[in-house]
C-alpha cells in the first residue's frame, strides 16, 4: 500500500497562497502555485489541483460562449467558475452582464448593488445600469450611466461601444418616426427596417420598430407583411398590447376571425375593459358569420350595395346559372347550376328585405338557419312579367333571347338561342 503524504507547514504557506489567488481568480497564477508542489500526494492538495483545473476550465468556457454571444452557456459557465473564485469581482460583474442581456434586471441589480458597496467607484456598475436602462427603451437614463461610466473610467470599451450604439438607434428611431408622420411611407419603412440591424438584444425597442413597420404595412394594405411584423414585435415584447390590438385588427381585415377571437380574448384578458370587450364580442360575430354562407359573395355584390344593384346582381347571375340553359349538359353540370341558381334565390330573399338584410348582417339566422323556403324562379320572373304572365322578349351579351309564356310561373324560363 503506497504511503500517504501529508504538506509539511511550508507547504501550507503556498497552499493557503494558491487558495487566496483561486478565490480572487487568478487562475493561472493559482494553478502555478499548486504545481510547485510536484507530484504531491496529500489529498488535500489533489481536491485543490482539481478545484483549480476546473475553476480555470470553466473561467475559458465562458469567454468562449460570451465571446459568442451565447450567454445562458456563459452565465452556466461563470456560475461554475464562481464556486470557487467566489471573491471575483470581474466574475461578478460578468454575471450580472449575462444576466442583463438575458433580461433577468432584478437578478443583475442584485450583483451591482453589492459590488457598489465595496467599490461605489466601479465604471462596469454605470456601464451595466446603463445598459439595463437602455434595454428597457429608458433612453435618456441609460445616456448618463454610460457617460458616467466614460468619466471613471475613460478607456472602458463596453461602455463606449453601448453609447455609441444608443445614440445610433435611437437618432435612426427618430428618423423613421419623422418620416412615417410626414407620410413618406417608403422613407420610414427603410429607416425603421435600418434600425432594427443596430442592436438584436434591444426587444423593448425593437418591437415598437416592428409595430412602426406593421402600422405603415397596414396602410399599404399589405397586410400579411403587417401580420407579420406584429408577431415579430410580440415575439420581442409579450406584454405589448398595442401590438396585440394591431394584429387582432390585422386579422379581421384578412377575415381570419378565428385568429382575431384568440387575440381579443387574449386582449380582454390582460385588461377587462368596455372597448375591448366589445371588440372580442365584434370578432365573435364575424367569426360566427363567416361560417354561413356568404349571400353578398353569391350575387357578386359588396356588403355596402343598394336595393337596385342587388337586384340586377341577381338578374344577371340568374342568367347565367338558370337550369334550363344547361339543359345539354351534363348530369353533375345540371346539379351544380342547381345548386347556384337556388343559392341565388336564396339570397336575393334575404338581401332584397331590409329587415331580414339587418338580421342576416347582425348575425342573427332567419328562423333558426337564415334558408328561405322560396323558388328562385318565382323572384326571376317577378322582375320581367310585369304581372300580365307575358314578358317581353329581352336580350343579353350571349346572343340569346327568351320569351314567357303563362306556364313560365311554374316551370321556369325557355331559352330561344
């Protein structure tokens, strides 16, 4: 069994040295004064050797992942490091860093507030405060840490970097803003499209940048590009409401309405007020419209057409789709003209009443189902008979002309090409 050796109290001197110099992290000046021991031993000395190798490994780790802008590996990576250079002010401040870009602020102010007590002259306290401020589109405060940070320490490339990058955003910000109120749409939409290559980690600020772009996206009518931008800004701020009610509006006028009701209902949820629900009780609706069948669609006309041009709509589709003119056709081709040419009396009943047009457009279904129980024939030949059971000869575009006679009350129209 091979003998155990044990430090003798010189030994301990360096190694008390190498434990101080660890704790402080000064890693390789630690892992220097553990190897003065050689090939020692005492178990003491290999938990501390192996203390310092991780320690050390852990410290290159995370300048590895922070130089890689990966910061949940590099606040791992410190956390590991810290459990033995637990005195480590650069590593402290690191942390509190890692935990600004991943926007833990209060974790981060935690670190700063100690740091300051042993050292109110720190420029990384300004830098850092400053950069939370700055991330929280507090603009103005985050210019004066950095700019405090500068005076401490005028060299502090951090701080620098972070002012110069502030002032870049938001003078670009407030370019586009000029530009979207002077209407020069196109002008702000590269302004604000520049401003959001600044600065990736800025989520505050950058999701206005997104509800800027989704706003002039609106206007454009280009609205699945306002879509678009609205989930990016949410993406980058998920308590922004404004952006919510953008795109819930958004999604109404691409008649999505299912995606509209889980907005509003959302929106409703986070602040229960009158105008927002009545919004999420308007989506609901046109939701619930949407799944009937579309009368205005049918006669090809807008929600917004008079008496006199639902009418001629439904003349001139009737024309097309009327049973007796496809009399040659096939048998699913006489089907499928059925089956429009009753859609379109069923229509024309609707829309032709103001009282059952008002329902129908409310929402509401005309006994229970919003299908009238009518002949579409009987509503086409009202139009031309004039009450006498003969119509006059008319023509049309196709070159044909058809002529009623007293039977065309119950049987239809015969078409003379």
């Amino acid at each position: 069994m091979p003998e155990i050796e044990c430090l003798e109290p010189n030994d301990n001197v360096i190694f008390e040295e190498a434990r101080r110099l660890l704790s402080s992290g000064d890693f390789s000046l630690a892992l220097r004064k553990v190897q003065e021991f050689g090939d020692h031993k005492d178990k003491k000395f290999l938990t501390e050797l192996e203390n310092v190798k991780n320690a050390s490994k852990a410290n290159d780790d995370c300048k590895k992942s922070y130089d890689n802008k990966d910061y949940r590996a590099a606040l791992y990576y410190v956390n590991k490091a810290l459990v033995s250079a637990t005195q480590c002010d650069r590593l402290k401040v690191l942390k509190a860093e890692c935990l600004t870009y991943l926007k833990r602020y209060s974790e981060s102010q935690d670190i700063l507030t100690k740091i300051y007590r042993d050292d109110p002259s720190n420029p990384d306290i300004y830098f850092l405060k400053g950069l939370m401020l700055y991330y929280q589109d507090n603009t103005e405060k985050a210019f004066n840490h950095f700019t405090q940070a500068l005076k401490l320490c005028p060299d502090h490339a951090k701080a620098h970097g972070a002012l110069k990058r502030a002032k870049n955003l938001k003078n670009k910000k407030d370019e586009g803003n000029a530009a979207y109120k002077s209407n020069k749409l196109d002008e702000a939409l590269k302004l604000y499209t520049e401003a959001l290559t600044i600065d990736p980690f800025n989520s505050k600020t950058n999701a206005k940048l997104y509800f800027n772009r989704a706003l002039i996206y609106a206007k454009k009518n280009e609205l699945e590009k306002g879509l678009e931008d609205c989930c990016n800004a949410i993406k980058n701020d998920e308590d922004y409401l404004k952006a919510y009610l953008k795109r819930a509006k958004l999604y109404m006028d691409s008649e999505k309405y299912e995606e509209a009701v889980r907005d509003y209902e959302l929106i409703y949820k986070k602040e229960k007020t009158r105008e927002h629900k009545q919004l999420l009780e308007g989506a609901k609706l046109e939701l619930k419209k949407s799944k009937r069948k579309d009368y205005y669609k049918v006669l090809g006309v807008p929600r917004t057409a008079s008496q006199d041009e639902i009418k001629k709509a439904y003349k001139k589709r009737a024309l097309i789709h009327h049973p007796d003119r496809h009399s040659s056709a096939s048998v699913n081709e006489k089907k499928d003209q059925e089956v429009k040419f009753k859609e379109l009396g069923e229509a024309y009943n609707i829309l032709s009443d103001p009282k059952k047009r008002a329902r129908y457009d409310n929402g509401v279904d005309d006994d229970g189902s919003g299908m009238p129980d009518i002949d579409p024939n009987h509503i086409f030949q009202f139009f031309d008979m004039g009450g006498s059971g003969f119509g006059p000869s008319m023509g049309n575009s196709s070159g044909f002309s058809f002529h009623y006679g007293p039977s065309d009350y119950t049987r239809g129209f015969n078409f003379n090409f």
